[in-house]
C-alpha cells in the first residue's frame, strides 16, 4: 500500500501536467487568435488607405483638372459617391 504522501505527490504531479498541458493549448490558441486579429486589421487599415487616397484623387479631378465633359464628370461623381 502506498504511503499518504506518495499519493499527495502523485496526485500534484498529474494535477500540474494536466495545468501545464491545458496552459499550452489555450496560449497556442490565444496567439492564433491574436495573429487572426492582426492580420485582419492590416488588411482593413490597407483597404482604408487605397479608399482614401482613390476619393483624394477623384476630388483632385473635379476640383483641380475639371473635367471637360459633362459624361465625364458624372462618371467622376459617381465614383466619388460610392
């Protein structure tokens, strides 16, 4: 028969190997988590920046170099709406 602190021993022993193995698991699935995240937001920050600088540019052209057709000019309206 083992002795009462074999047990206690045993028993933290497979207790901590249990911790240990879920910590690892939720760390792996946390940082993927978190590179999804990030990933995402660039990608949004990106998609932001190309709308930006295209509405920029659309008001250039009517501002600046107006266009010299009404068609043209719609086209450009158009644009800057959506």
């Amino acid at each position: 028969m083992l002795e009462k602190d074999t047990v206690v021993a045993i028993g933290v022993v497979f207790t901590g190997s249990w911790v240990f193995l879920i910590s690892v698991t939720a760390l792996g699935i946390i940082a993927s988590y978190v590179t999804s995240v990030t990933a995402t937001r660039l990608k949004w920050i990106g998609d932001v920046r190309d709308n930006l600088s295209r509405f920029i540019s659309l008001i250039y052209q009517c501002a600046v170099a107006a266009p010299s057709s009404e068609p043209e000019r719609d086209k450009i309206f158009q644009e800057i709406a959506h």
